[in-house]
C-alpha cells in the first residue's frame, strides 16, 4: 500500500495511517480509495481495542483529485460511481468495526478530509491556538460544483439537521476546531500533536471498558447514532411539520441566488432531503449518484478550470520575476476618503498592516476609519469576528491630514479623485518619501499620473486597479508598461496576495482589461433598448448568471464615467476593426446625460431611486426608455443572453490578442472574480471553450449579421480552429 498504513501499537490500537509516499499531501484518489479498502479490510479479522486515523503529513487531508474529476467524461460515469462506493463501503467498515474510532486532525481537513473524519467516533484536532498551522475544517466541494461525494453530506445532515447542516453543504462554508467545538463536529481540542495522539489513546482506553459486554454497543463511544435504532435526525426529517414548511421556500431561496445556473447547491439540498427519508445506505447511494451526475457534467469542468487550475496559475505567476525578495509589508499609507480609499484601508487593517488614511480635510479621513468600524460591525453579526477584535483592527488605522505622517511609509496606494488638491498632496508626498517607496496610482487607465512620471525623486511608479467594492475587491490589476521596475511589479503583487486578494497582471493599453470588458457589458445592455424592454435585458442578464444586470451596472457605475471610458477607448485605438465607435449605445447614453439621468448618484438613470434612499437596492426600472425602441422590437430571451455574453468573451480574445492579458487564466480569473461574468461559464474564455470553437464562431457570425460589427469573431478564433486549438 502507498497510500494508507495499518499499524497496531502496544495499547492494542490499529493505527489507519494516511501517508501518500513521495507527496507533501494525501490525496482522495484510486490507489487512496484502493489502499483504504485493503487497510480497512483488515479490521474485519483483526483484534484490537479501537482505532486511530491520522496523518504523517501537515495537512490531515488534501481532499480529493481534482485533475481526475475534471478530466471524467460521461463515458465515466459508472467509474466514478463505483469509486464513491468503494470509498464509503471503507468508511463504513471503520465506524461499524464496534470498537471506539478517533480521528486525529493535525492539519486541514478539508472536502475528502473531513470526510474520512466524519466516520470516526470521536474527533480530537489540534488547537489554532498558539499554532502556525490556522487549521480549517470543511466541505468546500460547492465552490468547485461539486458535492461531497464520500459520505460528507449524508453524515453531516445526521450529525447537525439539515437546517444547521445547510452552511456547511449548501455554501461551502469552513469552520475552525475552536469552531468545531460550539457546533459539536469536534469534540476535544490538543495544543500539539504529542497532545493528540496521547488524548486519542486514553479516550479510546477509557472507553473501551464502558462498551464491554453486557452493554456492547453505545452510542458515540464505538457506534455512530445513527446505526441506533429509534434514532431521529436533530431538528427533524422532512415529513416533519417544521421543517416540511421550509421545504418548498429554500430551493427557491437558493435558486435566488444562483439564478439557476450552477447545479451544485440545488442538488446537494436535493441530496439533503432525499437522503433524511431514507435509511443511511440509500442515503449514501443518493448522494453518490448527484456527486456523479455533477462531477461528469460540463459546468463542473468550467468551474475547476477557473476556479482551480486558472487561478493558482494566476497566483504562481509572480514567481517569474527571480532574484525579487518577496515583500511583507508592514505601513501603508492610502491618499484619499472615497469608497475604494476606504475599502483598501480597510483590509489592510484587517490583516494587521498599519494604515495611514490621508486627506486635506481631516474630518474626512476620520469618518473613513469610521466606516471600517461600521463593517466590522457586520462581521461581528455574521460571527466572523469576535467583539473584541474591531479595537485591534482600529488600532491599525491612523487618519491624518499631515503628509509627514507618511514618511516610515513602504508604500502609497493613491485612490484621490482627479483635482488640484490631488496634485497638490502627491508633489508633497513625493517631496518626503525614500526614493525606493512604490507610489501605486489606483486607476482602471494605463497611463501613470504626470506627477508620478515626472518625479525626480520616486522612480518605482505605477498603475493598479482595486476593484469596486460590490466584488469584494477579489482581483487587484497591476497595470504595466515596459518602463515600469520590476520590483513596484513584484511589491504590489505581493501587497495583494498579503490582502488576500488576487494579483492579475496586465499590460498598458488605454484602459484596463477588466474596464474594457464592463464596458463592452454595460454597452450592449443599454444597445439592448432598441430591440428590447429594459426588463427583459435585465432578467435575461440575470438568468445568465451575472450578479448585477448591465442597465443597474450603467447607473452604479454611472453614464457620465461610462461615456469618458468610451471616449479613452476611441481616442487610443489604432485598430479600426476592433475600434467601437459609432456604438448603437453611444446615442442613448448621451440624450440620458442630456436629460440629466446621470445614475445611481445622481438619483436617476435606467432606474429611478427615492430621494432618500438613493443608495438602497431597491428601485425601479425607468419607464420612458421605451422612446429608444422605435420600431417596437421584441428579440428572444436567447438572443438577449448571448449578446451579454458573446460581446465579453469576444472583447477577451481582443485582450488576448492585443496582449492587454497575458493569459487564458489572467483572463477568466479576471473576468469572473473582477468583474461578474456567470461562474458556471468559468469565464469568458473558458465560455468559448465549453460553447465549441466553431459553434462559437458560426454563432458570432450570425449576432454580427443581426446586429452589427462588433460581434464580427476576430481573427484569432479562426487560427485556432485551423490549427485545433482551444483556450
């Protein structure tokens, strides 16, 4: 076996030990499923007192092989079936054994993992505590479209209920051992692994002598409560009156926020219910065949490729630049008091790096840190945080109006609106800082600020891109040109993974890749108007998958930024095939602006927004609009969907082509954690991939002939098809 061990020590105690050889970690895959089957076997004609598994590695378990669930077709699907049966006829020779079963958790457990720990009795982790590891604990198999396939949903319903259980199943959610604690999953904590072993030994003794005959069996000592007869699910089934009620609500509460294009979370709630009216075996048969249907299903591919592969290459990226020392920063100061300035400060208290927010007005700056005390607030609520931690992140935050407060600084994020006070604050900055400081000017434009450029003193300029707050800032762009220093490169990458975001690297252009492809998003929606109502563009944006529809984008972002991002973009183009002028949307927007419809600011734009509450989500769509199709138009859903998503995949390959991305992965992680673009497509250029290159072009072909040039594929799709490539 080269997977799993099986040892017994001198107490007695089989010892299921999971050590992948030649690997830093264990992984679910067929030798794994083959060597647990053999090792598991042997508890059948063995004589023991109990059983301990656990790990030689840092992580307890990795969970299970990507790269093989993405590469089964439906030609597999009884392969993969088979393999899930084989893994929980293992588990369950484990937890029926009738011997008390510990799990020692030294590490992550996490998917497969917490899996295999589910099937013990008992469950010992080591404490975060004092210990560098920060162990988490979980089934995130949801964000990769998939379910737990080896037991995890089927026990963690039987263990919490289904509503407590939903978190967990439904949203991928981790928890730490501390949490582990609160919610029962885990039952004992151990400060190191000497600890750990040696709790799991006396329990196991300890217990052992309570479930000798007579008593035989008890529950939670060596039989799991649900192998009890009479045993009844926490919270009740579903044919009981409490939760039956909630039964047809949460489908479509899911639903809601997946619009009904990613399966995962609809079916593993199918799996939730289906599985609590049946005995545990059925149970684990259902949920073996969902676990199927998604991992040979195509939106599972898209979404592992992106969210897997695409975005460790994205974070590996960095690494090319040798003989770069990585940078862990410590002070940063942000210039500025807006919604970005205020976003950046933000988490980069929340990681424990000192920020200095900075303004002329200092009462501005004041009510900055402000709004960090108000969204630390809302994690106390989620319970994300404790009460005591928003004094220590607040601690970190140091507002001021006195530009020498900046100059211990390692680096300075400007995120100032365009003004004279702006060029007035950056030339005094300039005046203090260490020549080796990076000056990060936050812009969705390549071009570096004139006073950056022209300074004599701070060479390391350049361009990054904190995205708006509605994504979570997830993507940070790092915007350069051949001129710009490797190291102001390397430094705001490595700002960014220390914020936890995600460093995308693009090349100057006119404007940023995640700019060009919002605004050919935005565009197409409000071109939609002359062919369309503004309800059904914005419902067929939202079935599609995208978190905000384009004409509720337009008035977030606003009209007037809207034209100038248009304006940059003709002025810089040189390619008139790629050129956009003369957009079907250019003529709407202006006699918007003329009407002095300017968007979500203002208080009026595709939508109308209270006086009041012009910053709530609530509003509704503006009537009038209907003047810009004059010809009573009414095209079907299909085209409204694939003219959104068609014109961002093609602006992609533009990117591509144009060398604005460097990558396949730079431009889907961009894409979809940037800017929207529906997950279960994987990205723009994962969506071309999954449609069909020649299906793609053909369908291209056919938008452009319907409604104009900018749908014409561009050039690079057909060499690809001659040469049978794909993205």
């Amino acid at each position: 076996m080269t997977s799993v061990k099986y040892k017994k020590d001198s107490n007695n105690i089989a010892h299921i030990i999971l050590d992948k050889e030649n690997a830093t970690a264990n992984l679910m895959d067929v030798a794994f499923a083959e060597d647990f089957a053999q090792a598991t076997a042997k508890l059948a004609t063995d004589s023991f007192d109990g059983v301990i598994i656990r790990s030689t590695k840092s992580t307890f378990f990795a969970g299970g092989d990507i790269s093989m669930l993405f590469n089964t077709t439906k030609d597999d699907t009884q392969f993969v079936f088979d393999l899930c049966t084989l893994l929980k006829s293992s588990m369950r020779k484990i937890e029926t054994c009738g011997k008390p079963v510990v799990a020692c958790i030294a590490g992550a457990a996490m998917g497969g993992g917490w899996e295999i720990a589910l099937c013990a009795h008992h469950r010992i982790a080591l404490s975060n505590k004092d210990n560098t590891k920060s162990i988490k604990l979980g089934l995130p198999e949801v964000t990769l479209g998939l379910l737990p396939g080896a037991g995890g949903v089927t026990r963690m319903v039987r263990l919490l209920g289904i509503q407590s259980a939903m978190p967990y199943l439904v949203k991928g959610k981790s928890f730490t051992p501390e949490q582990g604690i609160e919610n029962g999953l885990i039952h004992s904590l151990a400060d190191n692994e000497v600890e750990l072993l040696d709790s799991a030994i006396y329990w196991i003794k300890s217990n052992t002598r309570m479930v000798e005959p007579p008593s035989g069996l008890v529950s939670g000592i060596n039989i799991q409560p649900w192998d009890v007869k009479g045993y009844k699910i926490p919270q009740g089934a579903p044919k009981d009156k409490n939760i039956a009620m909630t039964l047809p609500i949460t489908p479509a509460l899911i639903r809601r926020e997946t619009q009904g294009t990613l399966p995962a979370p609809e079916l593993i709630y199918a799996t939730m219910v289906e599985g609590a009216q049946v005995d545990f075996d059925s149970a684990c048969r259902i949920e073996s065949r969902y676990f199927t249907e998604l991992t040979v299903g195509q939106i599972s591919k898209n979404i592992i490729n992106t969210f897997w592969f695409n975005l460790k290459e994205v974070k590996a990226a960095g690494n090319k630049l040798d003989g770069i020392k990585k940078t862990k920063f410590s002070r940063v100061a942000v210039l500025g008091t807006g919604l970005i300035a205020q976003k950046i400060a933000y988490y980069c208290a929340i990681k424990g790096i000192s920020v200095t927010i900075t303004d002329e007005n200092l009462e501005k700056a004041q009510h900055a840190k402000y709004q960090s005390y108000t969204l630390l607030e809302k994690q106390i609520a989620l319970g994300s945080i404790t009460v005591d931690e928003p004094q220590k992140i607040l601690g970190l935050m140091k507002e001021s109006n006195n530009c020498n407060d900046l100059i211990d600084c390692e680096i300075v994020i400007d995120a100032m609106c365009e003004s004279q006070a702006k060029q007035k604050i950056i030339q005094e900055v300039k005046g203090i800082l260490n020549k080796d400081v990076i000056c990060a000017f936050n812009t969705s434009f390549s071009s570096i600020t004139e006073s950056a450029l022209d300074s004599t003193k701070t060479k390391n300029a350049i361009n990054i891109n904190f995205l708006p707050s509605r994504n979570n800032m997830q993507v940070v762009e790092i915007i350069c040109s051949e001129n710009i220093p490797n190291i102001a490169r390397a430094q705001c990458r490595d700002l960014a993974l220390q914020l936890n975001k995600i460093p995308v690297i693009v090349n100057a252009s006119h404007t940023s890749y995640t700019s060009r492809l919002t605004s050919v998003f935005v565009k197409e929606g409000v071109a939609l108007l002359q062919d369309t109502c503004s309800a059904s563009i914005e419902n067929a944006a939202y079935l599609s998958g995208f978190p905000l529809a384009p004409l509720a984008f337009c008035d977030e972002i606003s009209l007037v930024t809207l034209k100038n991002l248009g304006t940059q973009h003709y002025q810089c183009s040189e390619d008139e095939v790629n050129k956009l002028s003369n957009h079907p949307a250019d003529s709407i927007i202006n006699d918007m602006i003329k009407n002095k419809r300017f968007g979500k600011n203002s208080g009026a734009g595709f939508y109308n927004y209270a006086e009041d509450s012009k910053h709530d989500t609530k509003a509704s769509l503006y009537s009038e609009v209907t003047k810009y199709n004059t010809e009573n138009n009414e095209i079907s859903l299909d085209d409204i969907k694939e003219r959104l998503l068609f014109i961002m995949a093609i602006e992609a390959v533009r990117c591509l082509d144009e060398r604005v991305i460097n990558s396949t992965a730079e431009a889907n992680v961009g894409g979809v954690y940037g800017i929207g673009f529906p997950q279960w497509t994987g990205g723009p250029l994962q969506f071309i991939n999954q449609y069909g290159l020649q299906k793609f072009i053909t369908r291209a072909d056919g938008l452009k002939d319907c409604y104009g040039e900018r749908f014409h594929p561009p050039a690079l799709l057909n060499e690809m098809l001659n040469e049978n490539k794909s993205f």
